[in-house]
C-alpha cells in the first residue's frame, strides 16, 4: 500500500513544512527534518514495510544527484568573488576539517569508543558519498556514516543561522562558508535559501571540504595512531 503513497505521501509532507515555516519561520520548521520524522512515525505505527516505501519513493532519491549538481549554479554566479578570495577560503575550508576530525579524536578518546565508529564518525561534516568512501577506508561502517552525515547535516540546517547570529557572523560570505562546512548538502540548501551568495560559498565549502577531508583525515588518522601508541 504505502508503494503507491510514498511519493505524494513524501511531498505534501514536504509542502505544508514549507508553508509553516513561510508562517512561522521557526529555526526547527525544516522540510527535510519535520516530514522525515512524520513518515518513520508513520512507518512505525503502521508497521509498513521500509523497503516498500524506498521503492515507491525511488524518483525522488533518483533528483538527489541532480539537485546537488544544482548547486553549482550560484557557485558559478559568484565565480568571481570566489577566485578573489579562494585563499583564504582554502585556509578556513582546512582549519575546518582539522577542527572536525580533531574533535572526533579528542571526544572519542575520552569515551569508551571504538575504533571503528571513530571512523565512521570522523567525516560527520562531508557530502553522504565521500563520507561513506572515507570512513570505509579507515576502517569505519559505511552505513553509520551515512545516518551520522544526515543527522549533521539536518542539525546544521536548523541551528546554523540561529547560532551565526548568536555570533555576530553577518557576512553572506562567512555564512555560506560555515554551513557549507559543517553541515554539507543539506545546510548548502538551506543556505541557498537565505541568499545567492550563501548558497554560492556553501557550495564551494562543501565540495572544498569533502575533498581535503578525504586527502587530511587519512594523515591525521596515521599521526593520531602514531601518537597514541607512543604515549
């Protein structure tokens, strides 16, 4: 039953989240986050079959590749700003990932935590394939990765600009860049949202970022190993 749903099931959900949140523009009122938790309370209490309901919904997980290659257009718009600035940009985009990748060393090694979901949750931060790519070379669970880059990527995309604003960070440049960094496709699309030039330098952090995780975090990886069976 729930094959023949799915898809109109999936965007009217979408679409009054839209226009709640166009009422109500509360920081939480996301349209990723509020339908996605509806349809696991749906599937639960109904008991429907998930793979039934990935089968019906497959169109729509078919648009994903195009929809991120879609955020190339307002990369391309802000094309020049960006090759002015694409210093330090490369700079911040670096910290970034070491911050990230750091805080997952230091948070894992004062829990009890393997080293196996320390790597699966070391590239929190990147787009879902490089993430599963990366992790799966150092050793961690592709499908954990997968679920941790989507709850990141939700929770970046509801708290982002709330906390920027916290901060004083008003700049649509400086904006873009840290929702692109810490929260990948899904805060680039919310990015997109605030403005041309937020989407423009989400876009290019994100994919900024994904590539040096995937060159950084394997040497950090080796030298956090080399250290830790010195001391």
């Amino acid at each position: 039953m729930i094959f023949y749903f799915a898809i109109p099931l999936t965007l009217l959900l979408y679409w009054l989240t839209r226009q709640l949140y166009r009422l109500k523009p509360l920081p939480f009122i996301n349209p990723v986050l509020i339908p996605m938790l509806i349809i696991m309370a749906l599937i639960s209490f109904f008991g429907w079959p998930l793979a039934e309901y990935q089968s019906g919904a497959l169109p729509i997980h078919l648009l994903l590749e195009p929809a991120v290659v879609a955020l190339a257009i307002p990369l391309y718009q802000q094309a020049s700003q960006i090759k002015a600035r694409l210093k330090p940009i490369l700079i911040c985009c670096s910290i970034s990932v070491v911050i990230s990748v750091g805080i997952t060393f230091i948070t894992c090694s004062l829990l009890p935590v393997p080293s196996q979901i320390m790597s699966s949750i070391a590239t929190r931060s990147i787009t879902t394939p490089l993430a599963m790519s990366v992790s799966t070379s150092l050793g961690g669970v592709a499908a954990i990765a997968a679920a941790i880059v989507v709850l990141v990527g939700i929770l970046g995309a509801v708290v982002g600009f709330p906390l920027l604003k916290l901060f004083g960070v008003t700049d649509p440049q400086a904006q873009g860049l840290a929702m692109g960094a810490c929260s990948h496709a899904v805060g680039t699309a919310a990015a997109a949202e605030k403005g041309t030039s937020q989407g423009a330098f989400s876009s290019l952090a994100m994919v900024a970022c994904g590539l040096l995780t995937a060159i950084l975090a394997p040497l950090m990886f080796a030298l956090y190993g080399w250290l830790t069976s010195v001391l």
